[in-house]
C-alpha cells in the first residue's frame, strides 16, 4: 500500500477520536455518566475497527517500506490510545461515583485537555501538510501541558493538605493529570515518527 493510504488511516482514526474525546470531556464536566460510557463505548469501537487492519499489516511476511514505517508508528499510537482509556476510565469512574472535584481541579483538567486537543489538531495537520513548525508546536504544547500539570499537582497537594480535596478525588485528579502527560508524550513521539 502507498505510504499516504496508510498514514491517512491514522489521520482518520484521529479524526474519529477528537470529537469523542470532547463528548467524554462535557460528560466529565457535566456528571453526566450517559456521555462518558457512550464515548468510551466509541472509543473502544473506534480501536477495535482499526486493529483487525494493523494486525492483518503485521502478520504479512512481505511488507512494502510503506508497511514498514505504518508499523513503526503503531507503538506510538498505542501508548495515545491507552493513555486516552485510562484518561476516560477515571472520567467513568468519578462521574458514576458521584466524586466532587473542587472548580479549580475541573478547571486545570479542562485546560491540560483544551492543550491535548491542540496537539490532536496539529498532528493530524502535520500527517498531511509534514509542516516543521506543526511538529515543533506538537512538541511544545507537550512541554506546557507537562509544565501546567506539575504546577496543577504542587497546588493539587496544598489543596489535600487545607482538606479541600478528598482523597478519593485526588487519587482520580493525579491519575487523570498523568495521562494526560502520556498522551501528550505519545502524541510527540507519534510525530517524530510520522
């Protein structure tokens, strides 16, 4: 298969990812659980529709240089692609739970997603355009959202310790912050190979 076919089947997976990211997000925000499962749900499908072709990719024996570089991006893609389910898996799990976060903890997790979502949409124009400065962007926006969620968990734990934050909210808030971090790292890594 051409180089372009393959990578436009990473471009469209992204594609499909954004807008459920968003509809898990206002569920996160909202505590509505019915958004969050049924973006999940999409998410897990979205995955389970792409595998079958990266594993029938894979167990070819004769592979273009094409196949080969598809490949090679599948690592990355994966370590986005858990860091997103476990970022909806706590979302799941504190909206069913009824687990408060105080404003400014759905605040910092609203501003570390709006930065991810800017990568998602760079990374997706760089597939395309192989625009240097889309790449270096992707690359920033990581360094900032890691700079943003190591100041988020310094407050974060002032918080604990003031008791405004319950444990059971903090273990969720950091889980989600960490991801977070590790999307956006899979995200960077993802476009050095691209």
């Amino acid at each position: 298969m051409e180089e372009r076919r393959l990578e436009k089947r990473f471009l469209d997976t992204f594609d499909e990812i954004v807008p459920v990211m968003e509809s898990v997000r206002k569920g996160f925000i909202a505590q509505n659980i019915a958004l969050v499962k049924d973006g999940r749900a999409k998410f897990q499908e979205i995955l389970r529709n792409r595998a079958a072709f990266a594993e029938k990719v894979i167990q070819e024996k004769k592979r273009t240089d094409a196949e080969i570089r598809y490949m090679s991006l599948i690592i990355p893609f994966q370590t986005v692609a858990l860091a997103i389910e476990n970022v909806m898996e706590k979302m799941e799990i504190k909206v069913e739970a009824k687990i408060l976060f105080s404003e400014k903890a759905a605040k910092e997790i609203n501003v570390l997603i709006a930065i991810v979502a800017s990568q998602l949409r760079d990374i997706k124009d760089y597939i395309t355009t192989r625009n240097p400065n889309l790449k270096a962007a992707i690359k920033k926006s990581m360094e900032d959202l890691t700079r943003l969620a190591d100041e988020y968990t310094v407050v974060h734990q002032d918080r604990m310790i003031q008791g405004v934050c319950m444990p059971k909210a903090s273990y969720l808030y950091i889980d989600i912050t960490d991801s977070l971090k590790r999307l956006s790292r899979g995200l960077v890594a993802f476009s050095e190979k691209a």
